[in-house]
C-alpha cells in the first residue's frame, strides 16, 4: 500500500511541475520597406523540427541562420529550463500587410504551435537628394548622399544613405569611406543596408546605373544645421575602376517646443503605455510587482523612465528592473522598454493606484501627446501584527537626528582650558577679546529671530 502511494506521489509532482511545452514566434521589425531584411525567431523549451507556415510566395531567405542553446530559472520552481532557438532573416518584395506563423514544433508524433505575428511591408522611404554639379553629371560615376528629410525636429530620427550613380554597369566597390557626421550622434546600420541592387534610373534626364549603399538611421543632437560630411569609393568595372569623392548634405534641426508636459520621457515619434500589476488582492506589508512598458517608434532609445505617482503608504524597493526590446529600421528605433517595479503596501483599506502617464511629441502632429495607463484599484487587508514601514522609518530619524544633535553640543563637564582656543589665546590676547566679542554677538542671536538667508551687513573685525 505504501508503495503505490509513493508512485502515486511521484507521478502527481512529475505532472505538476512538468513544463508546458513553449513556443514563441517574434518578428524584428514589424515594420520594414520592400527589400528591407527583417528577423525571424523561434524560441521553445521543446528540442524538434522547425517549420514556419504562412511565408508569402514574394519572401526571400537571407544569409543569417543562427541557432542556438539558453537556459534559464524558473523562481517558482527553482528549476533549469533549456530553450532553444532558431533565427532566419529574409525579405519581403511586395507592399502590404502580412501575418506569418504560426511556426510549429514538431518532436515524434507531436506537433506544438506558435502564435502569429503582423509585418506591415511599406513602400521603399522617399529620400531627397543633393544638388550635383554638371562636373558630376559628366564624370563616369558619382554618388551623392540622400535623406529622408530636410527639416526635423531634435530628437527625431533621420534615414541617410550614399546613393550612386554610374555610366558603366559596375561590378563591384572597393575602398568605401562612409559618409561623416561630426559631434555626438547615435547612429545605426539598416539591416541589408550594405546590399547592392543596381537597377538602370532616370536622373536629370539621363539614365544611370543606380544603387543605393550604406543606409542608416541617425538620431541627431542639438538643433541648427547639421553637415553630413562626403563618402568616398573606388567604382569598378572587371579590373578597371573609377574613384571618386561625393558632395556633403545639409539637414536642419528644429528645436522641440516650449511647454512640454511635467510627465515628458523625451520620446520623438509615436508611443503607447501599458502597466501591468500581478495582483490587487494584498495584505498589508505585501510587495507587489507593477511593470511599466512604453511602446512606440522614433527614439525609444533615448527616453526616459516614467515618473510614479503613488498613494501615500506606498515604498518603492530599489531601482526597476529594465527590460529593452528594440530594433532600428526606417522609422528608427521600434519596440519596447519595460519598467519592472517591486513595491510594499503600508496602509491597509482599498486603495486607488493612480494612472501613470507619460508624454511625447509627435513630429507629424508638431505637438506633444499625454497617455495614461488605467487606474487600478488595490484591496489590502489589515495585519495587526504588522509595523507600518513608513511610521518605523520616520520615528527612527527621529531619535538619529535627536541623538546627533545631542552629540554636537559641547559637554558641561569640558575644561575650556582644555580646548584649543584657550592655547591660542595665551599666545595671542588679542586673540581672546575677539572670542569674547564673537559669543556675546551669539547670545544676542538667540533671543532674536532671524532670517537664515538675510544678509549680514555687520562685519565683526578684531
């Protein structure tokens, strides 16, 4: 009998802490322009075969395939869980909006899906060209550098690229010194932007090899005009090439307007917030975890964390646990931060957590936008065992600042032949009348009330 309750024993732990199987599909970015190479990964604790369903016919694998072993700890458990991934990038070639997945796991006779995730393919980002010289015009190549944009806000993010144009069909490149941009600047590689697609295009009336190289998203500080300094590169035809240097481009920096909101994170673009908190039903002295996530695209990068504004009774432990997910694309920095907050409840009763908001200028609207989460209401049960943390901390200070003060007067019992003062002045007398002098002012002061700030036009000279 007791036999079959132990294996009954073993078999109910085996099948309550057994791992549900995990499969998770994610995109980056889920935004990108025809060509632009984007990310795919599949990440499970199931070790099997792969497969990706619902691929469009216009997708196009890339060259990075990665794949891949982590492990990691499950608190409530305390056990090792092992995760494998695989990650494929890869292209789309036609404009619109996609759902690929689900990916699927397949070990033996079992098969476990994933979710799905939405990429939305746009059309390739409009860039606005340099002027060029009729010299260029007539060289056998030149290449000239391209932005998204003449004009942008401080903070927002900007697309630049060299763009090439040649008389002869090239072959390849060699020597390239990428375009410079002076000061402090955050600056990030477009995925494929080191892809070279030539196709024949009509500039100025004549009809050039074209491509474009090197395409980068920049996140420019400070505002006036911003020089972007010229590319070099040796253009070749077989074993024949030509060198040449580009012209240099311009973009101005507006500064961000006055009156931005008390709650601004600095963030230029477009953003969303959502909080989260595991649980409303507390007792007093519980600590709760709140996670804060600011998602949106332009300089996310570059924002800031929220500011909290929390009911009284209310402690935060230590700093935020901070979990970054971003990538850079075209409209800069895409994805999410999370703010992960442990905080304890002091004061029993149900209780009203404030929204947390946060504001953003959004470069399209040219003003700043406020978003708030939703309030959430917490219920917490009284412990009467339980010392309010805030009450033991205040009356704590209390006693330290009453014990230093007493500390810091002088002793009734000290010898003022015993002090320094009274050896200086037997050197010097004139010494000791000006210390005489200096605690009758004092006395007088104590029996006067004073503004600490006011300034004494009095000078005490000896």
């Amino acid at each position: 009998m007791k036999g079959i309750i132990l294996i009954s024993f073993l078999l109910l732990t085996q099948i309550l802490f057994a791992q549900k199987p995990e499969v998770e599909l994610t995109i980056e970015p889920t935004n990108a322009e025809v060509g632009e190479v984007f990310t795919i990964t599949v990440r499970s604790n199931v070790e099997g075969q792969i497969e990706i369903d619902n691929l469009p016919s216009s997708f196009v694998h890339g060259y990075d395939v990665l794949n891949g072993v982590e492990s990691e700890m499950d608190y409530n458990t305390g056990e090792i869980i092992t995760y494998y991934y695989f990650s494929q990038t890869g292209a789309i070639g036609k404009k619109g909006k996609y759902t690929i997945g689900p990916a699927y796991i397949k070990k033996g006779n079992k098969t476990y899906p994933s979710n799905t995730v939405d990429i939305e393919i746009g059309g390739n980002t409009p860039m606005v060209s340099t002027d060029v010289s009729s010299d260029q015009l007539n060289n056998p190549a030149f290449g000239i550098i391209e932005t998204n944009k003449k004009t942008i806000y401080e903070g927002e993010p900007i697309v630049v690229a060299a763009k090439i144009f040649s008389r002869f069909e090239p072959t390849h490149l060699e020597g390239y010194q990428t375009y410079e941009i002076p000061g402090t600047i955050d600056k990030a590689k477009i995925a494929g932007g080191k892809r070279i697609i030539v196709e024949r295009e009509k500039f100025k009336n004549e009809v050039f090899y074209a491509f474009e190289y090197d395409k980068s998203v920049i996140f420019p500080t400070g505002t006036g005009d911003l020089k972007i300094l010229p590319f070099t590169m040796k253009l070749n035809q077989n074993f024949k090439g030509y060198q040449f240097k580009s012209n240099a481009a311009i973009v101005h920096i507006k500064p961000l307007p006055d009156g931005a909101p008390n709650d601004f994170i600095g963030g230029v673009g477009e953003f969303s917030i959502d909080r989260k908190i595991d649980s409303i039903q507390l007792q007093q002295g519980d600590v709760f975890k709140m996670i804060v996530t600011v998602k949106g695209k332009g300089n996310i990068q570059n924002t800031v964390e929220p500011t909290l504004h929390l009911p009284k009774g209310f402690i935060v432990y230590g700093d935020p646990e901070i979990e970054e997910n971003y990538s850079f694309n075209s409209t800069g920095a895409e994805g999410e931060i999370s703010y992960a907050y442990n905080i304890q409840v002091n004061n029993a009763g149900e209780v009203v957590l404030p929204s947390t908001s946060i504001s953003y200028f959004d470069p399209k609207q040219e003003k700043y936008v406020t978003l708030q989460s939703s309030p959430d209401t917490l219920t917490i049960k009284k412990d009467p065992t339980y010392i309010s943390q805030v009450d033991s901390e205040t009356e704590n200070d209390n006693e330290l600042m009453s014990e230093d003060f007493e500390k810091s007067q002088p002793s009734d019992k000290e010898s003022f032949v015993k002090t320094p003062i009274f050896g200086c002045s037997l050197e010097h007398p004139s010494f000791l009348l000006c210390y005489s002098l200096f605690l009758s002012e004092k006395e007088k002061m104590k029996t006067t009330k004073r503004n600490p700030y006011e300034k004494n036009e009095k000078l005490f000279q000896c």
